[in-house]
C-alpha cells in the first residue's frame, strides 16, 4: 500500500489494539477505555498479536472510535503517576510496579529527562567538556550537554559518528532490541523499515540524529586519544591527542569516556593465522567489497555476530565451516525479518500517542520482565541445568524449538544443545541460525582450532578443512573499557593499575575514586545481560553526569570526586547481587566474567533500579572543592 494512499481506516485496521486505547484514553480523556470488556490479554512476545486477544465485536469497536477521534485533540497529555500505572497495566494486561510510571514517561518522552540548570547559579566559564567517542554515548551526552549550555567537544577516532554501527558492517549485521525501544528518548520517532532493523539504517540514524541535534559540529574526526593525566594544580585534565593536525594537547575540566565496552576486536591466539593466504579478518572490520561466491569460508564462533553472518552468507559460498567453541541457547523471535507494514508506520507518525505507547511496549516486553528468571533459587532440585522453575521452564521451551528446527540430525541437537543454564551467556536471537545449521553447504565442528595453514583450518583432532576466506567472530576485548585511553589521576596511579587483572569497578559504573572529573559511559556493571537497550543506560549514564556538573556548579566547585566509601559499597551490592544471579554459576564460561570469576560487565539490576539510582545525584556519594 503507498503511503499516501493510507486513510485512517486502513492505517487503524493495522494497529496494535493495546496501543489503539491507550491512544483513546489520550485523545478523548475517556478512562473507561481501560475498563472491560476493553481489556487487552497478556502477550510476553517480542512482537506480540495485534488484535490483543479481544472479540472482533470489541476490537471493530475500537478502531471505530479511534478513525472518530484520530484528529481530536488530546484531552489528556501527560498522565499523572497514578494514571499512568493503571495504563500501562491494562496495555500489558499485567499489573505494572508504581516505580516504573516515572521511568517509562521520560522514556516515552512525556517527561523531560533533562537537569535542569539552577536558577540563579552562574555557569562557570571554565566548565568545558571532552567526550571521546561519538558513538551512540557520545552523542546522547552531547545532546544533554548543549541543553545545559556547557561547551563540549567530542574526540572520536574514526571518520563518522556511530560507533558500534559505522564499524559493524559484516553481512546480516542488525539490532538484537526492536528498534522502537532502540532509539533516543529525546528523538522524534524514526522510520524503521523493520522491527529489527538492519545496520545500514541505524548507522544513518546515529548519523542523521547527530546532524540534526547539532552534534556533529562539536566532533574532531579521525582523532584520538593517546593518554589524559590529571593536573592537581590546574584543577583539569591535560588530554594528548592524535589528529589531522598531527599532536595536540588540550586541557579541559571535565573528561567523559564514551567509547563503550564493544570497539576492540578480541583476536584469538592461533598458530599460523598470520601465515595464511587468504583473507582473515575480524567480524567487526568486515572488507568493503569481499567477494564470497564460490569461495571455502570458515567462521571461528557462534556468537552473535555468527548468528547473524552464517544465516546470511551461506547460500554464497562453495562450502562454509564453523567452528564452535560452546554451544548457545538461542531464542526464538517471530518476524524478526518482518518489515514494517504502511499502516503501522502512519499510525507511529501521525496518530498522537502511538509511537510512544508503541515504544512503551517494546521497552517493556525486552526490559526487566526476564530479571526474575535470572535468580538463584537455594531451594531448586536441578541447579546444574537451570536457577529455577520458570529458568527451567524456559530451558524446555528453548530445547523443544533446537529440537524442532534441528529435527532428523541428532548429530546436530547434541552440538547445539547447551549443558548450562539459560541466559548464562548473553541472549541470542534465532533468525535462522539453527536451519542454516542444515544447508548442506554448513558443517558444524565442535574440535578445538589447534592452528591455520596458509589455505586450510586444521583442528586438534588432525583434520585439516580448506578455506579461502576466514572470519574470526570472536568478540571483543570487554575489560579494559576506559583504561584503554591511557588515564592518570590523582595521585600518579593509571587507570590500567588500578583497573588490573581484568577488575574494572566504578560508582554506578561512571565515577573511579582517585579521578576527579572523570567520567565512564557504559562502564564497568553496567552492560545488559538480562535484556533492555544500551541506549537507555547511555541516557540514564548522561543524566547523571550532568547532575555532577550542576552539582559542581551549585557548590562553587571546580571538582568532583566519587568517595572510595561510596564506589565501595556500590561495589560490593553489585557483587553480592551477582552471586544471586545466573552469570556466577560455576557450569559455564563467559566474557561477563574475568578469569577469577567476578562479574565485571553486566549489572545485576533492573533497568528501573540502575533508572532510580542514576537519575538524582547523591551528593554524599561525591567530594566537591
């Protein structure tokens, strides 16, 4: 259907019904839309049914009533607190916390996440900001910055914005969050082409949402950081730059490290992998122009990006071999490749309220709903295969969807099938992963790599595969984070000494004692293992960093520091935490962990509890002079 064709009519018939009244309440300021028989039924899909699981009678009703009102407008803007958990509990068809109604109207942008700047406090002249990395942190941070009036200036290494998404650019590279969750809270809704949208459009989105947010402007391009030190006397850092312009030394007040836990390849230790003939590359720096056709490829991993690019290339090539370290439980997503239909996309552009109450939805159904899950029970039977009951449950419903798909290779369910519990390591989406397992032109190897020859992988057991082309899926490296940036504080200690042995720790994952005015983005705990979007706690993250710089300002201050007391019972809750939770369990490896077991990446919290704690600074967690 082209889109200027749409009515009203055609675009209602499309709609999400628990979106639809929602949308109604909004418009006619009518709360019996949230009384039955208008009642929608619990849907925990990703992409749940339209039609709600109401009666076609009810369901004709309602889109009767929204083509009525759909140009009305709205009765109701912003709902009170009370108002707003009785809506998003009859649009879930679940009851719905009370602490979630202020989290979900910033996010939905009904409330302003903004810091307000104090009335009559002066902005200090000298406040200057240098943000490294303009990925999808660095520009969150910038936004919220210009919108305080603190001059900043970003440092991102590679020619364009976008991070992750202008680097990722291997075959079938896509977002694992659907995309109406994917996205910033200060943006007007984007246009995806799909539920899931592929990496050329959140590369353009990142680039397009910089230009018109005026980010851009503030970026030094192909610039570098080389090392950053602390000056005591000065009272701000001294940055040393690589650039264009060959070396520069800035000095700033305030440093932000925005350049996120997924920018360097990890590449593994293989013999002979420099020796060999053909090209070998890591996921993340994908050839432009790699020709595949006919070619013996090899794919070292099965993680997500293995999971993505297997699927994609394997009806190109001649033969493709994969090589697997573990096993991975892998969800399954309904229209993961589902485009967007017209309908749907004029109602997210043109019918008030639904692109928020559409958003709301996707944010909730892949935010904390699988926290509960994820916890150790003392009392479960079987903790060497699951936490507990519904862990187990979910365990069988995953197995049941692996055998299914695998069903007539018990080769393969044995390959495939993990020992360890779901969600152990990071979730992995199935969008087709399992049945290209089945292309006759995919073999699975589960013997470890023992070394690469200048035209074949050969494995421990003596079996040598020949390739032309290998892809190393290997993940990256997650532990150093900010210390990569080559960091001096205080008192002469380096971020790498202090953050040594893979131990990176910091208050809420943003602020290190001993650092005065630094600040991580995506830091240390603060990754998502259990679902939700990285560009949340990128905003929850901006939030709070520029509280510090008006709490700063209000105190007459020009530094700020986190106490060791604060970042050390931060700390220690996390880990405690940790240990109730799933990626401490002893039967598995993962890059959660550093090698002496201590979960360094991920946080233990719900996204509404890292929301409650980031989002007012605790000022006695901080030393201001």
């Amino acid at each position: 259907m082209n889109q200027l064709e749409i009515t009203v009519a055609d675009a209602v018939a499309e709609a999400d019904l628990r979106v639809l009244l929602m949308c109604l309440v909004h418009l006619t300021g009518d709360t019996s839309w949230l009384e039955p028989p208008y009642r929608p039924r619990r849907d925990v899909r990703i992409i749940a049914a339209e039609d709600a699981g109401l009666p076609d009678d009810i369901a004709d009703r309602i889109r009767a009533a929204a083509v009525r009102h759909a140009h009305d407008t709205p009765l109701i803007g912003t709902p009170d607190d009370e108002l707003m958990v009785r809506m998003m509990s009859v649009c879930l068809g679940h009851p719905v916390p009370p602490e979630y109604a202020p989290m979900m109207l910033e996010e939905m942008g009904l409330a302003s996440r903004d810091v307000p700047w104090p009335q009559g406090v002066a902005k200090p002249p000298d406040l200057d900001v240098l943000v490294v990395g303009a990925g999808p942190s660095g520009i969150a941070m910038g936004v919220r910055l210009a919108r305080l009036g603190i001059a900043y200036t970003i440092v991102e290494a590679g020619s364009a914005v976008g991070g992750v998404w202008r680097d990722n650019r291997y075959p079938g590279c896509a977002v694992d969050t659907p995309n109406h969750a994917y996205s910033f809270s200060f943006a007007p809704p984007n246009r995806w082409s799909r539920y899931f949208a592929p990496q050329p459009e959140l590369d353009e989105y990142m680039q397009r949402i910089s230009r018109e947010f005026r980010v851009t402007e503030h970026v030094l391009f192909d610039t570098a950081v080389t090392s950053a030190a602390w000056s005591a006397d000065a009272g701000r850092w001294i940055v040393q730059l690589d650039g264009p312009r060959g070396h520069e030394q800035r000095s700033v007040a305030v440093l932000v490290s925005a350049i996120g836990q997924l920018n360097d390849p990890r590449l593994p230790d293989i013999d002979g992998l420099d020796a060999f003939d053909g090209a070998s590359f890591h996921s993340a720096r994908w050839p432009d122009g790699l020709q595949l056709a006919g070619a013996h490829v090899a794919v070292i991993g099965t993680g997500a990006s293995a999971m993505q690019i297997v699927p994609t290339i394997a009806d190109q090539v001649a033969s493709l071999t994969v090589y697997q370290r573990s096993p991975q439980w892998a969800r399954p997503v309904e229209r993961y490749h589902d485009p967007i239909p017209a309908g749907t996309q004029w109602l997210l552009e043109q019918l008030p309220f639904y692109a928020q109450w559409y958003r709301f939805t996707m944010l909730w159904r892949f935010g904390d709903g699988l926290h509960p899950y994820l916890q150790k029970d003392p009392a479960w039977p079987h903790p060497e295969r699951s936490l507990n009951r519904r862990n187990d449950e979910h365990r069988a419903e995953m197995t049941q969807h692996l055998v299914s798909e695998l069903a007539g290779r018990a080769d393969l369910i044995d390959q495939c099938l993990p020992d360890y519990p779901p969600y152990g390591k990071r979730i992995l989406l199935d969008n087709g992963w399992f049945r290209s397992l089945l292309n006759p032109k995919v073999t699975l190897v589960t013997d470890p790599v023992a070394r690469v020859e200048h035209d074949a992988v050969v494995t421990t057991d003596g079996t040598r595969r020949p390739a032309d082309v290998i892809v190393l899926a290997t993940g990256f490296q997650v532990t150093e984070m900010t210390a990569r940036l080559d960091i001096t504080g205080r008192d002469g200690h380096n971020l790498r000494e202090v953050w040594a042995d893979d131990n990176p720790s910091a208050y809420l994952g943003i602020s290190v004692p001993g650092f005065p005015n630094l600040f991580c983005m995506q830091g240390p705990n603060t990754g998502l293992g259990h679902g939700g979007s990285a560009i949340f706690q990128s905003e929850c993250q901006a939030r709070h960093i520029t509280g510090c710089l008006v709490a700063m300002a209000e105190r007459g201050a020009g530094v700020i520091e986190v106490t060791q007391q604060a970042h050390d019972a931060d700390v220690a809750a996390v880990d405690a935490a940790h240990e109730r939770m799933i990626w401490t369990h002893p039967g598995m490896s993962t890059y959660y962990r550093n090698p002496r077991g201590r979960v360094v990446t991920v946080m233990p919290w719900t996204l509404v509890d890292y929301w409650s704690l980031t989002h007012d600074v605790d000022v006695a967690a901080y030393t201001f002079r």
